[in-house]
C-alpha cells in the first residue's frame, strides 16, 4: 500500500508541479526543500471473519503537506485530495478499494526562526494484496 500511494502521487502532475519529486515516507529533512509530502501510518486493522483474515485492511494514513507559506500547504493538499480522493486502482500486488478523506486540519511550526505551515489530511485506506 505504502509503494501504491507513492507512487500514484508522483504520477500526478499536478501534485509534482508543486512538490516536484518531494513525496516521501516517515520524514522530512530537517531544513530540505519546500513544499513537501510526507506520509506516515497511523494504523491498519486487518478485517477478520468466523474462518480467519479476510485479507482486507483499512489503514488511516496521514498525509502532511507542507510549506513555506500557508496557501503553499494547503494547495500541496488540494493537489493530493484530487488526486487520491473517493479513487481505486489496483497495482500488482497491491488492490486499493477506496481512498477516504476522514480529517484535515492545519498548523504551524518554527524551524530556525522560519515559520513552517502544515496541511494534514488523514486517509482512509480500503486495501488487499490482489
């Protein structure tokens, strides 16, 4: 799942007009280039019926967007929402079923005395192995 959303994202041109190739997971540089994308997984829990696993997963993945402004952020989000919201593909061996926006919400940071702006949005994340 990790892999898919990568790279769905980075074939989004207008997600990479406004992070370039800047869409990675877990973490952001201290002090790297900005705006960025960076998702994290915040859980996954695997469904279960009476015979055992049923292989699906619905994991809640946090997309920060950030920038060196507030409209930079929040536009970097805009460009993920569009491109991922209410979709499904699969890409071997990965099936996405849904892709939910749950939340958003925004903050600010100071990095070295320069103010930081992140839009965050959580996703839901219908998946299987196909």
């Amino acid at each position: 799942m990790e892999a898919a959303l990568i790279a769905r994202l980075l074939a989004s041109a207008d997600v990479t007009a406004r992070v370039g190739q800047r869409v990675t997971w877990g973490r952001r540089a201290q002090g790297g280039a900005l705006p960025a994308i960076v998702l994290h997984l915040v859980d996954a829990p695997r469904d279960y019926h009476l015979k055992g696993p049923s292989g699906l997963i619905a994991a809640r993945v946090q997309v920060d967007c950030w920038g060196d402004s507030f409209a930079s952020a929040k536009h970097a989000a805009r460009a993920v929402e569009a491109e991922l919201s209410g979709e499904r593909w699969t890409t071997n061996p990965v099936r996405i079923d849904a892709v939910l926006i749950a939340d958003e919400r925004d903050d600010t940071f100071d990095e070295g005395g320069d103010a930081l702006y992140r839009t965050s949005l959580d996703l839901m994340v219908h998946h299987a192995i196909a």
